[in-house]
C-alpha cells in the first residue's frame, strides 16, 4: 500500500534523511521530500498500520498533517484574510497621508533646518564573526535534532564498556569544529581560485549573497527557495558508520570530523558558501572555526534542556537563526556589490539619505597635483571620505597604523586598481579623477569602505555631496 503523508517541522533535507532513516526498518520503502514537505511511504498494513506510521513520525519530532482539518484550517484564513483587506486599505490610506503630512513639513519646514550629523558604525569583520558565533548558538538547537542521533550513539556504545565521561563529548566537538574549520578554508580557497580579478571577485561574493539569503528564506518557510538545497545522502550514511570504531575517542573523534562533511544541512550550507564567498583560506577557516563553536554549547553542555524544550519553541529558534543567515548574505551580497562600485550599496544608500561627513578631510593642490593623506587601521579608513576636483592628478598617501588579513589591500574598481598595503607609509597611488561623482574604495572583503566626491570645483556643499552619482 502506498501513501503521501503531508509534514509540517522539517528545516532542511537532514530533516528528511532523519524521517527515512526512522522508518526504512518498518515499512517497504520511504521517500521523504524537504521542499514537498511530504513522505511517501510502500507500506504492508498488515504489519503496520497507517496510525502506527503517523506516531512513528511524531516520535521523531514532526506532525503528519490532516489534509480535511488543513482545507477547513485554508477555508477560515481566506475569510479572515478577506477581513483584514478592509482594515489594511484603511491602514495605507492613513499612512499616505501621514507621508504627504511629513513631506510637505520637510519641504516647507525643515528643509533648511540643518540636523546633527549621524555617524553609523561600519560593518567590519568582527561583527560579522561575531553574527557568525550567534548563528552557531542559535543553529545548535537545529543540531540537536540533526546530530544528536550520532552523540547518542557513540555514547551508548562507551556506556557498555564502562566509559561515561565528558571528555568523549569534548573529543566530538573538537573534531566537530577542526572538520569546519578545514572545510571551511577550503572552500575559502576554491572562492579564492575564482576571484582573481575584481570584477570575478565581486560577482562570486554577489552569487554568494543571493544562495544564502535563497537559504535563509527556506528556514524561513517559503516553500520555493526549499529547492536550493544540496541533499547528499550518501554522506549520512558515511557518518552512521563511523560509530563502529573501536576506542573511547576514536568514534566520537571520527564522527565529529565527518560532521563538517553533513552538507545536507541547510544552516551549514549557507555558512560554507558564506565561506567561499569571502575568497580567502584564512579568512574562510577562521569564520566557520567560530560559527562551529558556536554550535557546541547547546549541543553539549544544554543538551538536556535543548530536548526537553517544545517542537514550537525549537522551530521559533531556528527562525532567529534564519534572520542571522539572511543578515549574513546581506552582508555578503553588499560586500560584493562594493568590490563592484555599484550605487544599491547600504553604504551609498546611507550616504545619499544622510549624506557624507567630508569635514575631517584634507586635500591639497600643490604644483597641479591633490594631495590626499589617509591613516587606516582595523577599525577602518581615517577620514573615509575626499572631496577632489575633475582632471587634476592625485596622490594618495596611505599610512597604515594597522595592518589585518582584511584591510592589507585596498580596491577602487571604477579605476580597476588593486593594490596590496603594507604597515606604515604605503607608495603613493596616482589616479586622475575624469568625471564628476563619487569613486568609491574599499578592503578586500568589502567591509572597510570609502570615497572620493570628485566636483568641478573642487569643493562641494551637503546637498552636492548627497546628489553626487556613483561611478559605473
């Protein structure tokens, strides 16, 4: 007998492979679906029967859906959602007015009225490991129910022979973080193989972006970027078999390493082509060492509370750990649209709401050259912004009080400039600005950020400033 059980709770394919894997010793055959959200199962009624199937699969944490109970469950949201059409229209009209409200107050008001200037922290290296570190945490709850089976099973296993410390856990989460760790630089480097000019550089962090957020919006629950996701089931199987070797660390060990390998899971999908975006060796490994560390507390230090807590609880977890995913391929998608000197960046979206603070900037003109001298450290470029004037040559002096695997090379595309910094008073870079507008730099990684406001004068007011068009 054959049937399609329709299944809410699943994250990602492990989440399937979990189900499968559950049932293949009870019935005929069983193929579970991520992105259907269903299982299909061949089945002999006379040795188990349908109940018996839905129980087996609320034991491993999901919910068989009811498909009357879901059409009456459809049927009330539309009539709800025909309701709340008239509440909403209400809503926007009100919100109209209250934006012609303001606009005509901005315009006739306090358009001349000049406002504190706002200075927004930049997205630097360390927020993004840090976003890296609570992904992890918040992802651990989702490992619990991925690997939890293999923690279970090498434990059991040291159980027989008289072994129960910690220390086996400790073994397991070391190699659990090694195998990103490892992995992770790889595909640092495999990004790194293919960004070998800016323009392949900033298109491989864009492609990045766009999986992760696709990524992130399947945790999210929309069914169509479900697609998006690698499900190897081979590799699975790989890491059930490491459970038979013999030692008290050897299999823990073993599993923990084979664990970066589990690409089946969405979250740790998204992290290793976060990884590959970013280019680099280094930088890859050292990301996916603290997301992987991140993901130890809960998987084994509250691993206890993480299993005695709600399905509801743990899936609204995994949601905030989706929000870190898709702020990560944010990230990713900005930092490769600012290699790219394109004008959808935050920061020159920022820059054209709010303007740019040119007041710290120095810039000479000496025997028809500018002079520009700019100090850059960890923290980013000081000043981070110039005001130049068309067709004079440039010089900019660069000293480098600082120096990261991050900020050691410095990117201006619009003049397909590239060029590797060292600590202290850097060569002097000429360019020689030829249109108006706003040329903008940039680090490696695309964190650290600046520019050049070129005008025909030389000088350039707020609003000048504001309106000035990005170099293409």
């Amino acid at each position: 007998m054959q049937k399609v059980f329709k299944i809410k709770g699943m994250h990602c394919n492990s989440c399937a492979q979990l189900i499968e894997v559950g049932l293949k010793s009870k019935v005929n055959n069983v193929s579970a679906s991520y992105p259907k959200e269903t299982v299909e199962i061949d089945f002999d009624s006379n040795i188990i029967s349908e109940n018996e199937i839905k129980n087996e699969i609320k034991t491993l944490g999901y919910e068989v859906v009811d498909e009357k109970e879901e059409n009456e469950k459809n049927k009330k949201d539309k009539i709800s959602k025909k309701k709340s059409i008239y509440n909403k229209i209400i809503l926007y009209i009100l919100l109209g007015f209250i934006i012609i409200f303001a606009a005509v107050l901005y315009f006739f008001v306090f358009k001349n009225i000049e406002l504190p200037e706002v200075n927004l922290p930049q997205m630097g290296e360390n927020v993004s490991l840090a976003l890296l570190f609570i992904a992890g945490l918040l992802t651990g709850f989702h490992c619990m129910a991925m690997c939890g089976g293999f923690v279970v099973s090498y434990t059991v296993k040291n159980a027989l022979i008289g072994h129960k410390g910690f220390s086996q856990h400790l073994v397991y989460g070391g190699g659990k973080v090694i195998s990103y760790t490892i992995i992770g630089g790889i595909f640092g480097l495999i990004g790194g193989i293919f960004t070998f000019s800016i323009e392949l550089r900033s298109w491989v962090a864009i492609l990045s972006g766009i999986f992760i957020i696709f990524y992130a919006l399947g945790m999210l629950g929309i069914k169509f970027f479900r697609r998006f996701q690698f499900n190897p089931k081979f590799i699975h199987n790989i890491t059930g078999e490491a459970n038979k070797y013999k030692g008290y660390y050897l299999s823990p060990l073993v599993i923990g390493l084979l664990n970066g390998l589990f690409i089946a899971c969405g979250p740790l999908q998204a992290m290793y082509i976060y990884a590959a975006g970013i280019g680099s060796f280094v930088s890859g490994a050292i990301s996916m060492a603290v997301f992987g560390i991140g993901t130890l507390p809960v998987m084994l230090i509250l691993g206890s509370f993480a299993t005695a807590i709600s399905r509801k609880t743990t899936e609204k977890i995994l949601k905030l750990s989706a929000i870190i995913v898709l702020i990560l391929g944010i990230i990713m998608l900005n930092t490769g649209l600012t290699l790219m000197g394109s004008p959808l960046t935050l920061d020159s979206i920022k820059d054209r709401i709010i303007g740019i603070d040119t007041s710290n900037s120095s810039v000479k003109i000496e025997n028809g050259v500018q002079t520009v001298n700019m100090d850059m450290d960890s923290q980013g470029y000081h000043p981070n912004s110039f005001v130049v004037k068309k067709g004079i040559p440039v010089k900019w002096k660069i000293n480098v009080t600082e120096l990261t695997p991050c900020n050691n090379e410095i990117i201006m595309n619009a003049y397909s400039m590239d060029v590797k910094l060292k600590q202290g008073i850097n060569d002097v870079i000429e360019f020689t600005p030829d249109k108006t507008g706003t040329i903008s730099f940039s680090c490696s990684m695309g964190m650290l950020k600046g520019s050049f406001i070129v005008t025909e004068s030389g000088i350039a007011s707020q609003e000048e400033i504001t309106a000035a068009t990005p170099y293409s």
